[in-house]
C-alpha cells in the first residue's frame, strides 16, 4: 500500500520535516542506520532493547537486500523506516509515502520471533514502491500490481520463499484481479481486487510476453530496473506512457506499453486456466507437481529461478 495524503503529511511532519531539510541524512531520533550498498535506511524504532534492535535490524536488512538483488541497487538514496510495535507476534500493514521525503511505515507485533519476520512479505512489498516513480492514482493498480508480483518473484530468486508458495499464491489469487460484470478498464476499476491482483496479472502476462519475445533471455525485471535508473523511482512523478517507453526500450519489445492499451479502458479476462496450463502450474502447486514439459515450462522456471550467487 502506498498514498499521499494530508493526514499522513501531518502525522509524518517531524520525521519529513528533517529528511526535507536535508534529503541526504537520517532524522534527527533514529534509533539506527542501516547502509545496504549505496542507500541509507533510517531506523526509527519504539521499543530499543538490544533483542529487539537485533531481530529489526536482520529483518530490514534482509527484506532491503532481497529488493536490492532483483533491482540491482537498493531503490532510494535514502529512506526513513518507521517501525511501531503493536499487540500480537504478526506484522501489520505497511504503507509508503512521499510526503516531502521517503518514508516506509511498519506496524510489528512485540511477540513477533525471527521466524515469522523471515516469512514476511509486508516490508518487500513495501521497498518495491521505492522503485517505481508517481504515475497517479489513476494508475494505482500499476504501483500495487508491481509490488504484488515482485514480492514473490524477488524473494524466491533470494531464496527467501519456496517457489511452490509463490505459484500457488498466483494461481489462488490472481482470479481475484479479473473483471466483474459492469467493470471496465484498469485506469477506471479501482477496486482492491483490480489494483492489486488485476495489476499482478498485467505484470505475469507482461513478464511472460517479454520472455516470449526474447527467446527468455530477459523478462520484465530489465525493463523495471531500467525504470527505476531512468526515472529515479517513487521520489519523482512520471507519465505512465513514459514509464512504459523507458521498459519497453530496454527490452527492445512493445509488451508494456501494448499490453496496457488492451487494459486500460477495457475490461479483458484472459482465460487463466489456459495460462497455468501452459506454464505447467498444477492447481495446487504445494502438493502437486509442476509441468516441465508444458509450452512456457521453460519460462515459468526462470521467473522465480534462484539467483546464481
Ligand atoms: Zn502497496
């Protein structure tokens, strides 16, 4: 999740205020500064005591470079991490802003235990809206889509969740983000379903048809790298045809950019089972086996594939 809004302006102004004033350092009460290759995260942390310091620090670290890998560089320069405790042993929702700096906003359960944090999505999906520049609310189900699918694609190739889990959760969910009766296009359905598992969908189809398109050499992870160094990421505004420009031309395809003008004002529903079919994904991929003799076999296995270390 992420928003800009004036309740969030005024809630995060002494923390914004200082990232404002000087975009290059931590505010002045963090609690802890993380460097993950070239970028700064500011820690702003509730309850101090060495344990908990220790589990946030592995925590942020680990989902910071899980993002960094699939990117190439961690995607800001700098970003304030307000982590707050809450009751329970879960991670809350996150949301990121960029009122007038970066900041990520994680609620964590004080029984939370290293084990349950390592199995958190919350604040991947979270550091992936670093890396895509403001394209509107119009375009929202782009900016959660893409936070949706490289959530799992990223952390599988780190090695962080079982590539089983990750199909299994797109074959489970992704119905969720097709068209209902009445519903038109991606840029008119704001609906949860539409913009986070309709926007996932439009980034599988489109990573899918890059990998098509170039004997699966490259997929859809070229094209948003490229973005992310072109534009410089959520810190900047973009027009999403020039977001999609910049993808396409780094895989030297049309996919973005012609996928979305089949999407954006019309309602389309590509027939799912057919697509799992042709992936080789099982209906329950944790207790079935995959196809590997299935047409797009090949590209399934390299989306999600480790990354060679
Ligand atoms: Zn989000």
């Amino acid at each position: 999740m992420r928003k800009t809004s004036i309740l969030s302006l005024v809630g995060l102004l002494a923390v914004a205020l200082c990232n404002h004033v000087n975009a290059t350092a931590c505010p002045a009460h963090t609690t802890e500064t993380l460097r993950i290759r070239e970028s700064t995260l500011c820690l702003l942390v509730d309850d101090p005591t060495p344990s908990r310091r220790q589990l946030v620090r592995t925590w942020v670290a680990r989902s910071a470079n899980i993002v960094a890998d699939y990117y190439g560089r961690f995607p800001a320069p700098l970003v304030v991490l307000s982590l707050q405790s809450m009751e329970g042993g879960g991670v809350g929702g996150g949301r990121t802003t960029n009122d007038l700096g970066l900041v990520i906003q994680v609620r964590i359960g004080r029984e939370a235990t290293s084990d349950a944090l390592s199995d958190d999505w919350v604040l991947v999906h979270e550091m992936v809206h670093l890396a895509l520049p403001e394209v509107g609310r119009q375009h929202n189900w782009l900016a959660e889509g893409l936070a949706t699918y490289v959530e799992g694609v990223a952390r599988a190739q780190f090695g962080n969740r079982e590539i089983t889990d990750v199909w299994a959760e797109y074959r489970r969910s992704m119905p969720m983000g097709l068209p209902r009766n009445g519903e038109g296009g991606m840029d008119q359905t704001p609906t949860w379903g539409r913009t986070y598992w309709g926007g996932a969908l439009y980034c599988l189809q489109a990573d899918i048809a890059i990998r098509e398109q170039t004997g699966n050499r490259i997929g859809l992870q070229t094209a948003l790298r490229a973005i992310l160094e072109q534009t410089g990421g959520y810190g900047f505004e973009r027009d999403i045809d020039e977001v999609f420009h910049i993808g396409d031309a780094a895989t030297g395809t049309r996919v973005l950019d012609d996928l979305y003008l089949q999407i954006k004002t019309v309602s389309q529903t590509p027939d799912l089972d057919l697509l799992w079919s042709r992936l080789g994904v099982p209906k329950d991929p944790k207790t079935q086996p995959f196809d590997d003799h299935a047409p797009l076999a090949a590209i399934r296995i390299a989306i999600t594939a480790p990354r060679k270390s």
